[in-house]
C-alpha cells in the first residue's frame, strides 16, 4: 500500500498542473480575443511554445534530479 502513495500522489499532481495550465492558457486566450487581438493562430502558437518550454523545462529538470541522485548514491530501483 505504502508504495502507491508516490504513484498517486505524482498523478495527482499531474493532474492539477494540466488543468491548471489548460484553464491559465484557455483565460489568456479569451482575453486576447476580447482585446482584438491581431490573430487567434497567433496565440495559439505561443501558447503551444510556453507549454512546449515548460514540458522539455520540466524534463531537464527531472533528469538533472535523477542525474544528482545517482551521483549521491542513492538508491533508485523501483520495486
């Protein structure tokens, strides 16, 4: 039982993050049509390079994490 708790708990995060993200972008492009803004792919296209950016961030920084613990000798084997 004890060892599903990162499981769920890592998903959950996930979760929440995405649907964060989703509604952030989702409000940023609302307000840019509000606003006239000059073209809807052009928003879109942003949006897809901050998500794009923050997903390749977040791989980065996972690997350095996993990079560091092995380097510290820590054990990373899964179960």
């Amino acid at each position: 039982m004890l060892d599903w708790i990162p499981v769920v708990l890592v998903t959950f995060k996930v979760l929440v993050l995405g649907i964060g993200m989703f509604f952030a972008i989702k409000w940023h492009y609302d307000q840019g049509k509000k606003q006239k803004a000059p073209e809807a792919g052009a928003v879109l296209r942003a949006s897809g390079k901050v998500a794009a950016v923050f997903v390749l961030s977040l791989l980065g920084l996972g690997l350095v994490t996993f990079d560091l613990a092995r380097t510290l000798g820590l054990e990373l084997t899964l179960p």
